[in-house]
C-alpha cells in the first residue's frame, strides 16, 4: 500500500495524518494511544502488528516538550506508519503498551532512562542502560554535555562543556 493510500484509509478514523517524504505519522492524544494502537493492529486492511522502535524527541521550548514516536510495520503488507504522542513537561506520561507490544518492554525502559518519560503501567520500569543511582536523563536537551574527566598522560582533560576556548 503506497503511504497515500495508508493515509486515506485512516481518515475515517484519525483527523492529524501527515505525509511527507513517503512516510505517514499519525498523531493521536494520550488517552486515546492504546485504543489506537490496537485499532491499527488488528485492522484487518492494515496489519500493523510489528512494532519496530519507540523514540523520544525533547524541544524544551515547545508545549507540548516531548514527543513519543512508534514505529509500526506491516510485515504481511509491506507498508509502516508513525504513530505520534506530544506529552507536556509537566506530566511526561505515557500509557505502556508492553501488554499488546511485548517488544516494546525494551523501548519503554531506554526511553524512560534516557528522557525521563513514565510509561504507566510497564512490568518493570528500571533504568536499562545508566546506574540506578545516576541523576537526570541524559538525553534531554536541557542536561550538560556532560562527560567524565580523564587523565591522559599525566594531564587532565575536562568533560567538553568545561573546556575553555583557546
């Protein structure tokens, strides 16, 4: 199914579908994500049983700041969409899918470590990647560089946001 014909046959159902560079996103509000996930995989003229990724994006100067992308693909069809949640600042929450996606068990916990957004309702919501004890999520646009001082050959080298300009 080619991406406009993917968009036409979501129209009765969704009101925000985009197409762009062949691609179709779809934008849905929270609450009814779950519902809309399931309507695309059990669709019988869509099949969009293969959820490939889950991503974060932070724009710290936008309402709402985060926006939760995934990644679904018909494997018996051959066509993919986009399904898209803007979550503001203040309540980064998102319902789990793990129980209709078990895949994205993996997906929920490394955008959770890295952005700090919640997926309510996930088995085990546990950092997957940094220590349990580290602070922040280091992938939010308003944390530092970051890096670790290093010593090479007796001379220290900073983390890079602490370097000076020469």
């Amino acid at each position: 199914m080619s991406p406009d014909a993917l968009a036409a046959a979501l129209r009765d159902r969704f009101a925000d579908i985009l197409v762009a560079r062949g691609e179709v996103s779809l934008i849905v509000p929270r609450d009814e994500l779950t519902d809309a996930l399931a309507w695309l995989r059990d669709a019988p003229g869509l099949s969009l049983g293969f959820l490939s990724c889950i991503s974060v994006t932070d724009w710290p100067a936008a309402d709402p700041r985060f926006w939760v992308s995934y990644e679904l693909r018909s494997m018996t069809r051959h066509h993919r969409l986009r399904v898209k949640v803007g979550l503001p600042e203040a309540d980064p929450h998102v319902p789990s899918i793990v129980a209709m996606y078990p895949g994205a068990n993996w997906h929920e916990r490394e955008q959770y470590d890295l952005y700090g957004v919640v997926f309510d309702g996930h088995p085990d919501l546990t950092r997957i990647l940094l220590p349990d004890d580290w602070e922040g999520h280091p992938l939010r646009k308003d944390e530092e560089l970051g890096g670790v001082s290093t010593r090479f050959e007796g001379a220290l080298v900073p983390p890079i946001d602490r370097r000076g300009m020469a």
